[in-house]
C-alpha cells in the first residue's frame, strides 16, 4: 500500500480510466474498525494489478469522495 496525496489519488483514477484499467475505493471514516490511522482515509485499489493506494485527510475529504464516484462511474466496465 503506498501513500500518496489527495491530488495524486485523484489523478491515478482518472488515469486508470484513460487506460481502461478497473478500480475501485474505498472509504473509511476515523472511528471505523479498519481504519488504524486516526485520520479520515480514502483507498483506492487497482483491480487488474492489485495496487493500493491511500490518502489520509485531516477533515472529512467530501470533495474527493464526489470526484471518485464520478470518476468510478465513467469506467468501461467491459474490462
């Protein structure tokens, strides 16, 4: 699992999309029993080579969420 930062995260899924490579990401809000960090993390995992990456937020990243749902919903699913 690599870090990286919300920018980056974002750019992956968009490039992901461009290269037709599914994804997907998850959510895990501070108090969740699979978040360890203490902070709001977004996680976004490359279905074809098992990639993971994470961002951790210091407020809730709605912004981010709303850009990755897009992003999600604009894959080719025929992959």
């Amino acid at each position: 699992m690599s870090e990286v930062s919300n920018k980056e995260i974002v750019e992956i899924a968009r490039r992901y999309n461009k290269d037709g490579v599914l994804w997907h990401n998850h959510f895990l809000a501070v108090k969740c029993m699979y978040n360890t960090s203490g902070k709001f993390q977004v996680i976004l995992e490359n279905e074809r080579s098992g990639e993971v990456y994470f961002s951790n937020f210091e407020k809730q990243p709605t912004e981010t969420l709303k850009l990755l749902e897009d992003l999600f919903f604009e894959q080719d699913k025929k992959n």
